[in-house]
C-alpha cells in the first residue's frame, strides 16, 4: 500500500494472516473474493444458457447439458452470490464501524461462516466434475428424488453447509447490533443500513433451518429409502414445494433488504439531504421481513392447494407492496429538493429503482390467482424475480462496491468507469428480460430448451442484451483492477457521507476506532 498509517491491510502480512483473521474487515474481503468468483461462475453459466436459446432447436449444446447449465446458473447464483451477497461483504465491513465497535460479537464465529461457505461451495462444486445434477435450482421432488443420479446429494448437501454460513452471519450481525453500540448510539440511531442488515439476520436465523431440514429430509429419502416426498413409498411431493417456499420466499427478501438498505445510504450522501422518513424506512424493513414469512403459497396456486388459502396468499402477498412502497416514496422524497449528485453510485441508486419497481410491480400480476394461471411457469415469472434480484441486488452490489471502495483500500474508484458500467448493465438488463414478460405473455413455459420459430425474434433480442449486462460487469472489474493499481487517494470522507465509516482513516485501522465515538446526533445530519 502506499499508505504508510498502521491499518487493517499491513496488520500482519502474508496468506495465512488473511486464512486466520478474526478482522471483520479482512473477512469481508475474503467474502469478497469468494463471491465474486462464484458469481463470474454463474454468469458464465447464464451467458451459456442465453447462447443455446439464440435459435430453436440444437444452438450449441444437446438438451441434457442445458439443463445442467440452467441449473447451475440458478444454484450458484442464489445460494452463493445473491443471498450472502451483500451482507457478506458489505455487511461484515462496515456494519461494526457504523455502529461504532471494535468488530463482530463473535469474530470466530464470523471466519468459521466463511470457511462454511467455502466447503458448501466446493462440494456443490464437486458435482460439476463427478456427476452432473440437471434438476433446475429448486430441486422439486419427486424428479430430484427418484428420476435422478447421486449428484443431487453432494450438491444438495453443500447448499445444506452454506445454509449454516447464513445462520451464523445472522447471529453475529443481531448481537453485534444489540450489545456493541457506541454510546448515544439509539436503535433510533442507526443507519438504514444497518435496520437492513439486522431485519435480513432476522430471516436468515428463523428461515435458513427450514431449507435446511427439508434438503436433509430429500438425502435420507435418496439415500435411505424413506418415504417423505416420493409418491411410490407413500410420500407427498406437494409437502417439499411448501418447505422450500417456505424459505425461498423470505430468502427473495434476504436478497433485496441488504439492497435496500445500500439504496438507503447511497440517496442520502448523494442528494445531500437528511434521509425522509427514517423511522418508516427503518420499521418496513421489519415489516417486510415479517410479512415475507406468510406469502410462500403464492408459488403453488396450480398446485391444488384449496381456493381459500389461494385467496388468503393473494392477499397477503399484495400486502408486501405496502412497506417496499414506503421506501421507494421516501427515497424520492429524500431526492426532492436535494443537491443531487449523479455519480456512479447514484445511477446504480437510480436503477435500482427503476428495475426494482418494474420486478413489484409484476409481481401483482403473479399475486393474483386468476392471472398465475396463465403466467405460471413462463417466461413471464423469469422476468419478473430477475427484474427483482438481479436487477435489484446486484445494481445495490455495484454501487456499494463503488461508494465503499474508498474506505476498503484508501483508492478512489473511477466515475467514468462506474458510469460506463452502469450503462452496459442497465440497458443490457432491459434488454434481456422485457422481452421475456412478452415471451410468457405469450405463452413460452420457461425451463425449455427449445421453442416455436414464434418466439426467435424475442429470444434472439433477450441473448444480445445478456452479452451487454456481460460487458457492463466486465468494465466493472476493470475498474476495481483499474482503482487498485492507478486510483487516487481517497482521503477519509470523499463523497461528504455523515455515518460513522467516514471519520475514520481509509483504509480503517485494524481496531476501527482509537477510542470509541459517542454520538449525540441521527446518522445523516447534513444541515
């Protein structure tokens, strides 16, 4: 570094110094590292899986290898990219210092949730190379249970390891955000960043061991012969949709509420303006959480399920819009009037919007019972969670990679770069997923390896938009290479944000604070 302060960079030096930490700071660069590389993984699989639906019929691969590709695609991408995601890397950096402590409640804990993560991913990935799994990310039985070869169990197996990596994130990021606060520091008090944080911990301790029991449940069945979820031995299949959608659907939130929360930080210190509405913003992240708990049957209103908890899931799930409305009017009203700045951060702010209200907004549609009929299992539901996740999550991911950076390595991260980036990504992610809410309109069933010559056109538009989001990702590790090597200084607070991260020195010093702060104010004072 060419920092010649003492921070958490030259602590210690060398490899096994970084495989031993208990910095939190240092493990949420490992997160990193990891998370990024899953992430390049899965892209490559999705770029592969819009290659092969450039034209129907055979494009590249036989129907067996799509369905492999689709599925890793879709496992690596949420269990190990867009669920740890943001509170893995961001999450572990700055919430100790935005609320004024040393590190984590449980720094151990917190490096073993890493090597979890690791194992899980690296016996998930071990089916890649002994026996491929084709069963789509979700695992519906009874195909994943008795139509299937051995693969499914190791593959099943790491995302069971991964789980534990969620839970104990989870339990660390609560305790940290009860027991070490800086005095003054209120729960009325703290960053939205941090009420994202700690209403995502909520999920991932109360849902993950749902997931969790249910994957073991589907090994014993496969291994043991036991009938839970196999027709033939008595079992019912239906019973391990509610399980998984059980989780899977509080897991939708444990990938947009960390997002959010970035939103949160990014319209503040860009708009120059106190934020609108922190209490309401705060508590719809609690309310979204526990709402996100009663919406699960919303996934299986073809599958039998009685008319009246069909109404009863309806309902409740259009319930959801209340709180995520609550955000989105009071980022706008933060904006209104404000001294706007549109860096990059901004524009990733923006977009997310912008993709986030299209993915709610669609996702009425899907809500209501008469309408899923015609939509579910098309290219209508891709659209739609793509437009939420991806479009959500990893727009929020970008500009809190370009925001933090400074603070991670004391560099200034290139505007141009970051812009140029968010153009690519922005305009490819319209590209590519607009025309799939026409392609399940419709009528083309998603999961498909081939289609009618109808739907080309469409499909044809949808892969060049993929290669575009591709290109915007990949100037966007240009920029991180870009920064590291050639970036500026950053000094302590580059973009004038007021929460605690930006008193301290860049990079932070190993032990954050050379004495604890004590707040007397709210975190986004600017007057």
């Amino acid at each position: 570094m060419a920092h010649e302060q003492h921070n958490y960079l030259n602590h210690q030096k060398g490899i096994w110094s970084w495989l031993t930490t208990l910095d939190h700071k240092r493990i949420g660069i490992m997160y990193f590292v990891a998370i990024m590389s899953f992430f390049f993984l899965g892209g490559v699989f999705a770029l592969l899986v819009r290659a092969e639906l450039f034209t129907p019929g055979k494009t590249l691969f036989s129907a067996d290898v799509y369905n492999r590709m689709m599925t890793y695609h879709g496992a690596i991408m949420v269990f190990m990219v867009i669920v740890p995601g943001i509170p893995a890397i961001f999450g572990n950096f700055v919430l100790p210092i935005m609320i004024g402590a040393k590190d984590v409640a449980f720094p151990r804990l917190n490096l073993m949730s890493w090597y979890m993560l690791m194992i899980g991913a690296a016996i998930t990935g071990s089916t890649l190379f002994l026996e491929n799994v084709d069963t789509g990310w979700t695992f519906y039985t009874p195909y994943s249970s008795i139509k299937t070869g051995l693969g499914v169990i190791p593959m099943v197996l790491g995302v069971f390891i991964i789980g534990f990596s969620s839970i104990l994130t989870g339990l660390n990021f609560i305790v940290t955000t009860h027991k070490l606060r800086a005095p003054g520091m209120t729960m009325n008090r703290i960053p939205l960043m941090v009420w994202a944080l700690y209403s995502t911990a909520i999920l991932q301790v109360l849902a993950t061991p749902v997931l969790a029991i249910t994957l073991l449940l589907l090994i014993a069945e496969k291994t043991l012969g036991v009938g839970i979820f196999d027709p033939q031995l008595g079992g019912d299949p239906v019973l391990f949709q509610h399980f998984f959608w059980f989780y899977s659907h509080p897991a939708v939130y444990i990938m947009i509420l960390p997002a959010m929360g970035v939103i949160s930080e990014l319209v503040a210190t860009y708009s120059r303006k106190v934020i609108f509405g922190y209490t309401a913003i705060a508590y719809s992240s609690l309310a979204i959480a526990g709402v996100s708990f009663l919406v699960w049957g919303h996934h299986m209103f073809v599958s039998g399920q009685s008319e009246f908890a069909g109404v009863l899931f309806s309902f409740i799930t259009m319930l959801v819009g209340v709180p995520t409305a609550i955000k989105l009017f009071n980022w706008i009203a933060t904006m209104y009037k404000g001294s706007i700045r549109l860096d990059a951060p901004m524009l990733f702010a923006i977009g997310f919007m912008f993709l986030f209200t299209i993915g709610g907004l669609t996702g009425v549609y899907l809500a209501s019972t008469g309408m899923d009929v015609h939509f579910h299992d098309t290219y209508f539901v891709v659209a739609h969670f793509h437009y939420v996740m991806v479009g959500g999550t990893l727009m929020a991911l970008m500009g809190a990679l370009i925001y933090w950076f400074p603070k991670v390595t004391g560099k200034i991260y290139s505007d141009l770069l970051g812009r140029i980036s968010w153009v690519f990504i922005f305009s490819g992610f319209n590209v590519t997923f607009f025309p799939q809410f026409i392609l399940g309109n419709m009528g083309m069933p998603r999961r498909y390896y081939d289609y009618l010559p109808t739907f080309t056109e469409l499909n044809q538009m949808s892969t060049f938009g993929s290669w575009l989001i591709g290109t915007g990702f990949l100037v966007g590790l240009f920029g991180v290479i870009h920064a590291l090597l050639k970036g500026k200084e950053a000094g302590n607070n580059p973009f004038g944000g007021k929460t605690l991260e930006w008193t301290i020195p860049s990079p932070p010093p190993h032990e954050n604070f050379e004495k604890t702060p004590v707040l007397t104010g709210g975190p986004y004072e600017y007057r």
